[in-house]
C-alpha cells in the first residue's frame, strides 16, 4: 500500500467498494431460495494460514484469480480492522437479520473479552462481515479460527526452515542468519497470537483441511491441490 497517509484508507476502501458492487451484483442475480430455507451464515469461503516466506502469499493471490474470488490478505485485514468508515460501511450494508447473525457471532467468538474496542474484536467482526456478503479467499490473521468451520477449507501453507530463511534473505537482502532468526521469531510471534485470543488448542495442525510443504509443489501446483480439495468439499462445481 501507499506511503502517504491517505493512501492505506483510500486502497482499502476501493478494496471494499469494488468488492460492495460485485457482491451486490451477484445477489441480484441470485436465484431466490425456496420459502422456508434457511441460508447459510457465510459464503463459501478459502482460510490460508502460512508460514512466513513460505509462498502462501502467491498461492492466495493465483487461487482468487481461478476463483475470481477477492483476496482479503494481512495487511488489508489489518487495515479494515483498524477503520472504523470501512467497518460501518460493510455493517450497513446488511439487513437486521444478518447484524442479529453477525453480533451473535461475535459474542460467541469473543465470550468473556466481548469490547467492541479491542483490535481483535474488530478483526472478527470485519472477516464475519466480509464473509457474510460473498466468496472470498482470506491469507492469514487466524481467520480459520473465527470462520464457521463446515463452510469453507482451511488450508496451511509451509515450507522447510531453510527454504524459508532463504526466501526471505533473497527478497530482503539480509543475510542468511538474521532471515532464519526473523523466520523463526516471526513464527513464535503468530503462535503466540493464536493461543492468547484462541486458547491453547490453537495451534493445533488438526484444525486444517490441507496442508502443503512447498518443498515440494510450486505454487500453481499448490492452486491445483486446493481447488481439486474445493471440488471435493462441494464447496465449487466439478468443472471449475
């Protein structure tokens, strides 16, 4: 995102307008359900947690480009939590049924920590939010943990220590052993977040539908492994 400082809220919000006018348009063409049935709470959906320099951040963005899902990443998360316009503009957007789902939701998720001040309160209320009106393929900030589990895949993206240490020193120029001690810092950082918002189960791998070591696959064949997951989960049609 830009540097100036009009420049992180004016991408997030083009973010979300451009993504306002797709959803609206794809509810429009909607077929109404049948009288009686109940609609699910969110769209189905993609969760990407991965390990820093791993390569989940090409695997997110080539998945929405076959999808032609929205790719809601770290940084665009992060921003929308911390904006109150951005929040208020995806709240309004719904109808009283769907605020009634998503603080019920919430209160669920955020049980004895409910504030409506805190950052993390904000970042569930903004991925709820966001999968509620559509499809969408979500890279990292625990969204596998706040996201209804039986609506989506979640899917870990990781690679070797050395892999990663050396991704990350060729991207950043830092030599080889301060990448491994950020690598290894940066993975105690996001593990500590995990079990201090979600418990000590958190880090669990069991909570993932997939994992891939991109030792092995590049991320086209990464892509290729999810959407054959997708196929079978229901979740998108054969021929996608």
């Amino acid at each position: 995102m830009s540097a100036h400082p009009s420049g992180p809220r004016s991408s997030v919000s083009k973010v979300v307008e451009k993504q306002m006018r797709n959803w609206e348009l794809a509810r429009s063409q909607q077929v109404p359900a049948q009288p009686g049935a109940a609609a699910p709470p969110v769209a189905e959906f993609v969760s990407i947690s991965r390990s820093v320099a791993s390569g989940g951040s090409e695997v997110a963005r080539l998945l929405g480009q076959r999808l032609d899902w929205p790719v809601f990443d770290r940084e665009i998360l992060q921003a929308m939590a911390g904006d109150d316009q951005v929040r208020a503009r995806l709240y309004e957007s719904m109808d009283e049924r769907e605020q009634s789902w998503l603080e019920s939701a919430l209160r669920w998720i955020i049980a004895g920590e409910f504030r409506e001040d805190t950052y993390f309160y904000r970042l569930n209320e903004t991925i709820l939010a966001l999968a509620r009106r559509g499809h969408a393929v979500f890279l990292g900030r625990a969204s596998d943990l706040i996201l209804p589990r039986e609506y989506g895949i979640r899917v870990r993206i990781t690679a070797s220590l050395e892999r990663r240490a050396a991704a990350l020193a060729a991207r950043t120029g830092m030599s080889e052993a301060l990448a491994r001690a950020e690598v290894e810092q940066t993975d105690t950082d996001r593990a500590d977040f995990r079990r201090r918002h979600f418990g000590k189960t958190a880090n669990d791998p069991t909570r993932f539908d997939l994992a891939l070591n991109m030792d092995h696959f590049t991320p086209e064949q990464a892509v290729e492994v999810i959407l054959a997951a997708m196929r079978q989960r229901g979740l998108i049609p054969a021929a996608r």
